[in-house]
C-alpha cells in the first residue's frame, strides 16, 4: 500500500510505540506484505515461514 505521504521510519516506530534505531530521516513510501513489497516500503509478515526472508 502506498502512503499518500512519505513518512520518516523514526514517525511510524514513535507511532507504534517502538523502540527505533537508525537515520531519523529514513523514508517510507508504503507497506506491503512479503510477496508484493517494493523499493520504499516497509515490510510486513503474518507467517513464521517469512520471517527469514522479511
């Protein structure tokens, strides 16, 4: 899913409440799962079987 916004990765970890380690100002432009992820987004998994490959 793209964001209509880029969004620093430090915003969306304070958002979620995580702790965030790295460049304050790494961009995002979307999220996805595993299979259909691109340069941009971040990445999420809802099997064990991806983990490694997430």
């Amino acid at each position: 899913m793209k964001l209509p916004h880029v969004h620093p990765l430090k915003t969306i970890a304070q958002l979620i409440n995580c702790h965030y380690v790295g460049p304050d100002d790494f961009p995002v432009e979307g999220f996805n799962e595993i299979h259909v992820v691109r340069p941009g987004d971040i990445v999420f998994v809802d099997h064990p079987k991806y983990y490694d490959k997430a």
